[in-house]
C-alpha cells in the first residue's frame, strides 16, 4: 500500500526484433555508489523474457504528455502491437546498451542487469545504471536538470496523477534561519 509511485515506461528488444515497452510503477533507486536500480515483472509478460535474454532496459521517465502512451503500454502486449508504432514514440539509440530508448521521454535511465530476484508474482531486475541521457530542454543556463518542470505524474490504487505543488527542499527542517 505504498502510494504514490512513479509510473515509468521501460524499453528493451532482441536483436533483429521490433523493440517494446512495458509500463513498470514497481521501480526504484537501490544504491548510489554504483548506481543501481530495480524493476519488478510479472514472468509472463512480454518484455520479461526479452529483458532477460538480453540482459538490458532503459527506464524512461514519463511526463504528463505521456500518460497516454504510459497507459497504453501498461495494458497492451508487445506480442499482439507495436507500441512504438501505436503511441507515435521514437525509439532512440542509447549511449552504452543496445536497448532503445524512447526519444520524447525527459530522462532515459540505461540498465544491465547485475541479478533476477525471484520473488513470487513478480521477479526483481536488479541492474547497474550505464548512462542517464537527459533533454537538454531541462537544463538552465548554469548546467543544472530541472526535472521538476518536465511535468512528471506517478500513479496511485489505478489513478495517475500530477505532481503538485512544492512542499520544501531537502535539509528545510534543519537549516538554520538567518535573524
């Protein structure tokens, strides 16, 4: 019952086969040094069995021109559909692996996969991050991704929804007021 989640689309193909994409909301940052993260599915979707043959997923980052696509992809099967083709996406050639990328998403995570928890209804990808391509349309004049105007949404008990308003920064409740 954890809530919200972020609702990501999560690209892989075979070689000398149409790529896919499959919606993940069970998804998450594992370590930092070296970057890792996880992605959870379900065996006999689609893209399990392309991810684990080729060892790589790209997971993109979806914004609100993409919860569409975002749920298309989540409710259609890559056996029976292009979802590229169906939801107008480009996939993108990716710096360091061989899956696509989707070219309209603002943050494009590259992952090789390091080990498959089999954990019950769903196996846990856990992967080492490659190389994170960003949109330049979110960087500021100093260098700095300003993710938060990309107008990401998560998703929460079958309801997507945007991000509000800030709330505070990180550190807020221990900084030190100036008098």
């Amino acid at each position: 019952m954890l809530y919200p989640l972020p609702a990501v689309m999560v690209s892989c193909a075979r070689p000398e086969e149409k790529p896919n994409i499959i919606t993940v909301a069970w998804t998450g940052t594992i370590c930092s040094s070296p970057a890792m993260v996880s992605i959870s599915v379900r065996p006999e979707r689609y893209s399990y069995s392309i991810i684990k043959e080729t060892g790589e997923f790209v997971i993109n980052l979806t914004t609100e021109k993409l919860v569409r696509a975002t749920d298309y992809c989540g409710v259609r099967s890559g056996r029976d559909v292009d979802k590229f083709q169906e939801m107008h996406l480009t996939a993108g050639k990716s710096s360091k692996i061989d899956a696509p990328l989707i070219e309209e998403s603002p943050v494009n995570i590259e992952c090789r996969v390091q080990q498959i928890q089999e954990l019950g209804s769903h196996h846990m990808f856990i992967a080492n991050v490659e190389a994170v391509d960003v949109d330049d349309r979110y960087m500021d004049a100093k260098g700095r991704f300003e993710l938060n105007k990309a107008g990401l949404f998560v998703y929460s008990h079958g309801e997507y929804f945007s991000l509000g308003k800030k709330l505070g920064t990180f550190g807020y409740s221990v900084k030190r007021r100036k008098n």
